[in-house]
C-alpha cells in the first residue's frame, strides 16, 4: 500500500479535517516522505525515543501514535526533538498521529475502548469540545458498585501496576457512566449536568475533588496512559484488515 492511500483512509476514518480547528496536534503525517511504500505499521500510545527505536528495529515503514510530537508546530528544530526526528529519518520510519479524534471515535476511539470494558450499552457521544466530542457515555444494565467498577478497571487496563484511584462521592449503584480519557476532569461538570453517576478519566486536576464531592459524581481516575492504549489497538485492527503486517509496543508509564 502506497503512504499516500495509508494516510488517507486513516485521515478520512477519524474525520481529522473536522478537528482541525479543535486539536493543538498536528493530526495525520507528521513526518513522512511525498512517496513512500507501507507493508509494516508499528502502533504505539506515545511518539518518544523509545518508541521511534523499537519502530526503527522493527523494520516499521510507518509508526502510528496518539500522541505525537507537534503540538502548533516547531520553533527550532533542536534538542531532544532533534534526536527523535532523527530517528524516524534516519531509519526510515514515517510518523503518523491521531489525537483528539482518536478520543471521540465512537467505534474505534479510546473512550469507545473504556465503554466496552464496562460493557456499556445506550452509548451516545459525550465530552462536547466546539461541534465535536472526544469521549462517550453509557449505560450499565446491571449496575456496578464503586468497589466493582474500580476493579474491573484495575483488571482490564494497562496500568503499569498502579491502582486506579477513585473519588468515592457518587451514588451506591453506578448505572450512567461517562467517559473522557486522558485528562479529562474538565468535563466533570458536563457529566454533573447529565446526570451521570460516574465520571471515568485518566488523570485529574486539584479541583476535581471539590467539584466531584459537590456534584455527587464518583470520579475514576484509571492513568492516562492506560485509558488511551484502545485508539492506536483499533487502528492496528483496521491495518492488518488491510493486510499489512503490525505489531504494537506496550510502553506503559503508570501515569
């Protein structure tokens, strides 16, 4: 498969002209040649050295990631972005991103992936940003206790061995969850006024406490990395449907 048609059925799948305007990630190629051919993808949650090397040693023709490495663009070209571009060029590897549409995918995305951990059914888009959404909702049909929903999380993610914290300030039965990874607290009021019982996320802010224990929201707090590992692994579905060859580095950082 030509580069070319690999970045645009992947750019036309997670609709990235539509975040254009929303996203500070420079969606799609970052680095890449005008032609090129693909045969090995290599999937990753994080665009770092460690991954640009596993990728060069993997003989990957392209390297697809959630989190990349232009977030508005380079001032200088230096340092540490240096030595990752470097990387990629030098071995070849081209660099492809999805960030924010990657989170609001409702069936390829990474809160589509949280969602199916709890078995949510009633799903619905949730986490409004502009006329888009990058997290979903759902409703558990036989309910979890806050005990039950933290340990199916535990369980289920890859969070380098850390505990999933949870602020206990929610009903005792958890039916409607909403669901926005990554950092996602700033929707907690959202959830609030949808009359979620539960807000699950990856990593908070100081101010969620008080916003959850006041809203009467449990709060799940399951790793950033550990909510956002289900995007790049739907992708890599999709690219061996395709019939390229994949592999993917587990790269977990227990944050």
């Amino acid at each position: 498969m030509e580069l070319s048609e690999f970045v645009d059925r992947f750019d036309e799948e997670l609709r990235h002209d539509d975040y254009a305007d929303l996203d500070a990630s420079a969606n799609g190629l970052q680095i890449g040649p005008e032609t090129a051919h693909v045969d090995r993808v290599a999937f990753a949650v994080d665009g770092v050295r460690e991954t640009f090397e596993r990728a060069v040693d993997a003989d990957a023709d392209v390297l697809v990631t959630h989190h990349g490495i232009s977030w508005g663009g380079f001032d200088r070209v230096a340092g540490r972005t240096y030595d990752r571009v470097e990387t990629l060029i030098d071995g070849d590897v081209a660099l492809y991103v999805s960030h924010l549409p990657l989170d609001g995918h409702q069936e390829l995305g990474n809160a589509a992936g949280v969602a199916d951990v709890l078995d949510l059914e009633e799903r619905s888009p949730f986490g409004e940003l502009g006329p888009e959404y990058i997290g979903q909702r759902g409703t558990a049909p036989d309910g979890y206790a806050p005990d039950e929903l933290r340990d199916r999380l535990e369980s289920s993610l890859e969070t380098g061995g850390e505990p999933v914290r949870h602020l206990a300030f929610g009903p005792d039965e958890i039916e409607d969850v909403a669901i926005v990874t990554g950092s996602g607290t700033d929707w907690l009021e959202e959830a609030a006024a949808a009359d979620a019982d539960a807000l699950v996320t990856g990593e908070g802010k100081g101010k969620a406490y008080h916003e959850a224990r006041e809203a009467g929201v449990h709060v799940f707090l399951a790793g950033h990395y550990a909510t956002e590992t289900f995007g790049v692994r739907s992708l890599q579905e999709r690219a061996e449907e395709w019939g390229l060859e994949t592999t993917y580095f587990e790269v977990p950082t227990g944050l």
